[in-house]
C-alpha cells in the first residue's frame, strides 16, 4: 500500500513540474494520463496492451550564443549603410565631372585675349581673333586618347586657329600611337591649309621625331631645335626579356596549351627560338620602313637623296648643331622663334594675332578615373603589360 502511494505521489509532483516548466512541449494535445508501474498488487498476467507508451516529452533548454556572430553581423551592417551613400556620392561626382567637360583650357602667350574655357563649349573663343595654337607633346607616346588628341581635336574644331606650332619633349612611344598623331596632324594641315612649325625641346627623339614630320615640304624652315636638344633615334625596337634562369631556379616552368607553336613567341619565361626572331625581326623591318617614309614626307633632303639617310637612320642620336649639319633639323631656335616663323608662314600680324598653348585641367571624373585605376591596378598587371612584346619608335638606353 505504501508503494502504491509513493508511486502515485510521485507521478503528481512530475506532472506539477511539467505543468510549470514553459519549456516542456506535450507529445499530444489530450491531456496527460497517470501511469502507475506495475507493483506486487498488479497482476502479473495483465496484457501488454493496456500498458500506455512511455514517451518522454522533449525539454527545451536555451543556448547563450558567442560574441562574434553578432559582432560581425553588426560591424557588416555598419558598413553596409556607410558604404552605399559613398558609393552613390562617387557617382554623382563622376557623373557630375563628365558632364562639365572642361578638360582644356588656353593659356594666352601673346597677342589679344578672350574670355575661353574649353572649346567644346560653342562659342568660348572668339572667332574674329585669329589664333596660333601651340600644341604641347611632353610625354612618352603611348595612349592615343589623352591630352595630345585632345588638343588635336579642339584645333579640328576651331576654325580661328590659322597655324600650329608643335612643341616636342618626348623619347618617343609606341609605332601605332605615334603614327596616328602624325596622321591626324598632316590631315589637319591640308584640309585646313594651314603651316604646322616644330619646337623642340630638351628631347626630340625616335616617336617625337616622327610626329614631327607633319610639318610637310611645302615650307622651309619649320624644324626649329633649342641649342641643347638632343634628336633623332630613327630607328625601331621591341623589348624582349628572358627571365628563364629565374625561372628555372624558383622552380617554374612554362607549359602552355597552345594552337600552334608561334602563339605566345615573345614568352619571357623561356629563351626565344630564331624563328621567333626572324618574326619579330620582320615586325622591325616592316615599321623601320615606314619611319623612313614619314621622314621622307617631312624632309625635302631625303625626299631627293634617300640614301641620305640610311647613315642617320642607326638609332643614333644627334646634337642640335649635328641634327642641322645633317638636314634633320632648319634652324637653332627657341619656341618664340617657332611661333613667329609660323605667324609669318600663316600671313598674319604678331599685333593681332593671339599665340596660346593648352593646358589639361583635372575634372571630378578624372580625378575619379585616375582614383580608380589605382585601386584596380595591381602589380600583375604591371608585369603582364611588361610580357607583351610592343614595337616602339622609343628612344631608350640600354646596357
């Protein structure tokens, strides 16, 4: 009797605590029932069957979780909602910067002024004014989309400009590049009719020299060079660099998939074959070509005399009183003394007539762009921009 009695007592105080814990979830809807274990008083032969199951309801216990999910959860959230009025502030900046559009502007040298920005703008410059633009050359020849042709272009667009003087400071660049800027001037010259006058300064060489040949035959005296200029380099290259004993001793090995045996010749990871040099050679050859041509088209000398110039055409580079002794250049001189040649050369009066040179101004979207290839430049990418062979009319010195 008194075992009965716990047992019962006992089932109680398990259902009371059930009832009490908010975590304790029923296996069913209907309500508990009591189940007594079997004791001396049960009989033995009670079937199975009118036995309840015994299921264990499930406890649910509560976790604490660690500091760092919420911590970095909350940190990305931050910066999340940093991050997006930046980015739409970017935006509108370089929106903001293309849509001003001012990246020339004129710096008047001589003559009357006007009120001018940017000759995008219709109208900026006065049209009764006639113009000598000085066209400024003072890099390494490479991007045919940059300051250069933005000069280039505002003379096309420019009707007042009756003379041009080119004002070189460059080794040169890159065959393609240096052949469009040569292009555009000479077809600038004859559509518009109009004397093109060179002005070079400390270095004048290889590319800057091609350009210059836009100057034409039609005039003399149009090649002017400072007495300390350094000019010439007629000639073509293609950098090439082996690094395969570097590579041997780091333990790289090159082991392309591969068309045919010609696709990636200029490799630096592995010497190259002399039909790789024969290629590239013909490449040279080809380009060296069209430098004599161009300078045949811009010295009269050479136009008569070609093999004239074969002995200058070395890569050789000359003094400003060995550059004229030789026919590469007119007269020893100074950018003043371009500008008037090409007053003179235009039929106009020093008095009336405004000498400017351009000048590039940063706009948001420049500074921008510029931003932006800094953050996206990587130095693989300088190294891969190193591997492709490129032709250049580039004066460089090399051991």
């Amino acid at each position: 009797m008194s075992e009965n009695l716990n047992s019962e007592s006992f089932m109680e105080s398990g259902a009371s605590a059930m009832n009490q814990n908010p975590y304790t979830v029923s296996a069913s809807s209907t309500p508990a029932r009591s189940f007594v274990p079997p004791t001396s008083s049960t009989p033995a032969s009670m079937p199975s069957a009118q036995l309840p199951p015994t299921q264990p309801a499930p406890i649910l216990v509560p976790t604490r979780g660690g500091w760092a999910a919420p911590f970095f959860s909350g940190c990305t959230l931050g910066c999340s909602g940093c991050l997006v009025p930046f980015m739409l502030f970017l935006i509108f900046c370089a929106v903001l910067g293309m849509s001003l559009d001012t990246s020339l502007t004129r710096t008047v040298l001589s003559g009357p002024s006007d009120a001018f920005r940017s000759s995008n703008t219709p109208g900026a410059a006065d049209p009764s004014i006639p113009k000598i633009a000085v066209i400024e050359i003072s890099e390494t020849i490479m991007e045919d989309d940059g300051f250069i042709a933005d000069q280039i272009n505002d003379v096309f667009k420019d009707p007042s400009i009756k003379g041009i003087v080119l004002r070189m400071n460059t080794p040169g660049g890159s065959v393609s590049t240096s052949d469009l800027f040569y292009h555009r001037l000479t077809k600038l010259r004859k559509e518009r009719n109009i004397p093109i006058v060179v002005s070079m300064g400390g270095v004048c060489a290889s590319g800057g020299y091609y350009i210059a040949m836009a100057c034409g035959t039609e005039n003399e005296n149009v090649l002017f060079a400072e007495p300390t200029t350094w000019t010439g380099s007629i000639g073509v290259i293609i950098n090439s660099y082996d690094f395969s004993g570097l590579a041997d001793k780091v333990g790289i090995k090159e082991d392309p998939v591969k068309s045919h045996e010609l696709k990636g010749m200029g490799s630096m990871t592995r010497p190259m074959t002399e039909k790789e040099r024969a290629i590239f050679q013909r490449l040279v050859d080809t380009a060296f070509s069209r430098f004599k041509e161009v300078v045949y088209s811009g010295r009269k000398k050479f136009a008569d005399d070609p093999d004239s110039l074969t002995p200058l055409a070395t890569g050789e580079v000359f003094t400003t009183q060995e550059a004229i002794q030789n026919g590469l250049v007119d007269r020893e001189g100074y950018l003043e003394d371009a500008v008037d040649r090409a007053i003179e050369l235009a039929g106009l009066s020093k008095e009336t007539t405004q000498v400017f040179i351009y000048e590039p101004e940063q706009t948001l979207s420049d500074l921008m762009s510029a931003a932006q290839e800094k953050l996206i430049q990587s130095p693989a990418d300088n190294v891969r921009e190193m591997m492709v062979p490129r032709a250049c009319y580039l004066w460089q010195v090399k051991n």
